[in-house]
C-alpha cells in the first residue's frame, strides 16, 4: 500500500473554500466535549453547590 502523498489537494481546497474547513469544526466540537466529558465525569472534585466534608 504506498504512503499516504502531502501532494496539494485542489479539489480538496476548493471545498474548504466553498464549504468551510469541516474537519477542523468537527475536530473543534469534539476537543470541546471531550472537555466537557471530563469536567462532568471527575468524580475527584465535589459538584457545583456541594459542601466539602
């Protein structure tokens, strides 16, 4: 299977021109909830409003 190319990517390009560049969104949104996931699943730190003991 040959390597992948860095070659430009016209077509590729054109689209991100067009559409906006997708990739770099959705990478975005799931940066944002993985950090969304983490502050809500830490279970270390007590929850908003809750009194340490």
């Amino acid at each position: 299977m040959p390597a992948p190319s860095s070659a430009p990517a016209p077509i590729y390009d054109q689209l991100v021109d067009e559409q906006g560049d997708v990739l770099a969104d959705v990478r975005s949104a799931a940066q944002e909830t993985e950090r969304t996931a983490e502050d809500v699943l830490d279970f270390a730190r007590p929850a908003p409003g809750e009194h340490v003991r």
